[in-house]
C-alpha cells in the first residue's frame, strides 16, 4: 500500500479457481484505441457500485499509458481494460 500515490496490490496465496482478465501484450495499446476504466468513486465501500468511465489512449510509451477517461475525485481501484477485455 502507498496511500502517497492512492496504489496498492494484493496477492492471493490460498489455492484454488479464481476469475481472472487476461493482461494484453504490452505494445497492444495504441493511439486511439477505446479504453475503460474502472473504480469506486470515493474508495471502497460495500455494497456501492464501481463505476466504468469510457475513454481513448492517448498517449503510450513502455513506461506510461495517457487516456482521456474522466476520473472523478476519489475513483480508485480498478484496472484499466482495452475493448476486448483485457487488462492495458
């Protein structure tokens, strides 16, 4: 967890099936290309929706994705996924 930049990652260490987004080649982002992200504006809390915020890659480089989707103050979580569902 850092709560300096609003990230954190979890790992799952107990055995057994569960549903996973397969990632997308790390080139496949490109210019233009739709992208939705997705969150829970205000953080987490239970029984509140996330939110999926529709938008196009701007910009892509190997070390930074810019899209043009709206964030609302306090959208966090959430991956970023290309059309075809994959994580970007």
């Amino acid at each position: 967890l850092n709560r300096n930049l609003d990230a954190a990652l979890i790992q799952i260490t107990d055995p057994g099936t569960w549903p996973v987004a397969s990632m997308a080649k790390a080139d496949a982002a490109k210019m233009g290309q739709w992208c939705v992200a997705t969150g829970h504006p205000g953080g987490y809390e239970r029984g509140r929706k996330p939110v999926m915020r529709l938008g196009r890659i701007l910009e892509s480089s190997d070390t930074v994705l810019v899209t043009d989707c709206t964030l609302v103050g306090g959208d966090s979580g959430g991956p970023l996924f290309d059309a075809a569902g994959q994580v970007i």
